[in-house]
C-alpha cells in the first residue's frame, strides 16, 4: 500500500498512514532516523496532519534494518499515541513482522500483490524508488541566452491583456509545452501577479494537467524564473497527491528564494497537514 500511496518504492523509511476507518486519509514517508534528526518537526507535522482526520487511527511501517526501523516505529508511536496505532510493522524487503501481534516474520513480495495487479489495471505509475519521483521537478535544462532574450523581448512586446491570455492558454494545455512554449511559460511566471493569477486557477480537478505543464516549464525556466515556477509546481504536486515532489520543491525552494510568497504558502499547508480537499475554502 505505501508504494501505491507514495507512487514510489519506500527504502530506509518509516511511513505513517492516517486512517478513518478503513479509509487511509493521509500518508506520510519519514527518513528511518527521524527521531535522532528531526523529532520536533516531524511530531508536530504528523500531530497537525492526523488533527484533519476526526478519531485518526494509525497504521506505521518502517522499511530498512530491522533494528533501526522497529525503534523508528516505537518512536512514532510513542508520539500518536499507542493506543491509536492500529498496526506497527517492520519489512525487510522480502519478509515483515508485526510489532503489535507477535506471530513470526511473513514473506512478501509487492509484484505479487492483488493491490499491485490493480495499480497496473488502473495506469497507475509506481517508481523504484523516490529519486525517480521526484526527477520531473527537479530537472533543469535551461536553453541558450539567446533564445531566452527573444522570449523576454516577446513578452515585452505584448499587451498584458494578451500576456495574461497567453499564460493561460500554456498553463492550461491538454499536452505539456515543449522546446519554445515551455520557456515562454516560465518567463511568462517571473511577473508575481502573473504567477498569482495561475495559483488562484489552480484545484484539485485542474492539478494534473498544470502540474505537467509546470514540469515543462521548470525544466527550461531561466535562472530568475526558477522560484515562482517551481513554488507553483509544489502547489501543483500537493493538490495532485505527489508529496513527494512536493516535498522536492519546498528543499528547492529553501535553497533558490526562503521568502517566496507562494513558496511560504506552500510550506504552511505542508507544516499543518493541510490536506488538498481544503483548497477550495
């Protein structure tokens, strides 16, 4: 389940699962070693996250040395409370067991799973691991200075009435943007208000398809229009359930511009746990 959860293979991991009911109302991928690194942080977050979740219930898996990752869960526990954790289990790769029921190591292997058949069914795509993830937000390959000068002449050439119609038109696209449109785009996001109005189209029904549009843009986006691009790819990723490339913007984001208006948005609805389904309010 946290593979289909993350859309990656967790390795030397400790994820936390919300439950409502049989319901997994959120899921959290932590480093093993969270408690020795970043315990206050993490606490807070997964405290704050498991507040949306009325009579939260917890299902904990820690994937690594068995060691480590049974201490990594007793921690967790001890901070959700254990009366509250459902589940606790540490796997190895090819065998788990169960830190609630002592019943003896179990084999087993994801390929072979019902839940796995289905994510196959359902076109849903699962990386090896969160390197691979988190690769479309991260990748950088600007073009030449020469064509970024002629898309800055461009834009400056237009009426904004027909700069804000031609970001929409990009950021909006059934198919991602390529070579050309794909700079454009990201110059076009250097202007706050255009960035702004793109925050403001953005919902959970429209994410997918601006998050790859946004992807495309990143990939090719001068130096100066980094922030806001990738700020709203983090925006794009949370309402479309990628937490972990969201997670890859905010590290991006602390390293290119801490003060980002909507970077700092985005790092608060990550800090309180905000789940997508509250956008709209």
């Amino acid at each position: 389940m946290p593979a289909v959860l993350l859309g990656f293979h967790p390795a030397d991991s400790c994820v936390v699962m919300g439950l409502d009911g049989s319901s997994v109302e959120f899921c959290a991928r932590l480093e093993l070693d969270w408690f020795a690194t970043h315990f206050d942080q993490v606490a807070d977050q997964i405290i704050e996250a498991s507040a949306q979740v009325p009579g939260c219930r917890f299902v904990l898996i820690a994937f690594g040395d068995p060691d480590v990752a049974s201490l990594s869960v007793v921690e967790l526990a001890g901070v959700v409370g254990e009366h509250r954790v459902v589940e606790s289990l540490v796997a190895d790769g090819e065998r788990y067991w169960s830190l609630v029921d002592d019943d003896g190591s179990h084999e087993y292997a994801f390929d072979a799973s019902a839940l796995a058949a289905q994510a196959v069914y359902e076109g849903v795509r699962i990386c090896e691991d969160r390197d691979e993830a988190v690769a479309p937000v991260e990748l950088w390959e600007p073009l030449p200075s020469l064509e970024q000068d002629a898309a800055w002449q461009k834009i400056e050439g237009l009426a904004e009435d027909d700069r804000m119609a031609l970001l929409g038109g990009l950021a909006e696209a059934a198919t991602p943007p390529q070579g050309d449109d794909a700079l454009m785009l990201a110059t076009l996001l250097a202007d706050e208000d255009r960035a702004t109005a793109v925050l403001t189209r953005l919902a959970t029904d429209n994410a997918d398809r601006i998050w790859a549009n946004l992807v495309a843009a990143r990939r090719v986006a001068p130096e100066q229009c980094q922030p806001n691009v990738v700020a709203l790819l983090g925006v794009a990723s949370w309402l479309s359930g990628r937490g972990a490339a969201q997670t890859a913007c905010l590290e991006q984001m602390a390293r290119l511009a801490p003060d980002n208006p909507i970077g700092s948005l985005l790092s608060a609805v990550h800090r309180h746990g905000i789940p997508p389904r509250r956008w709209e309010e």
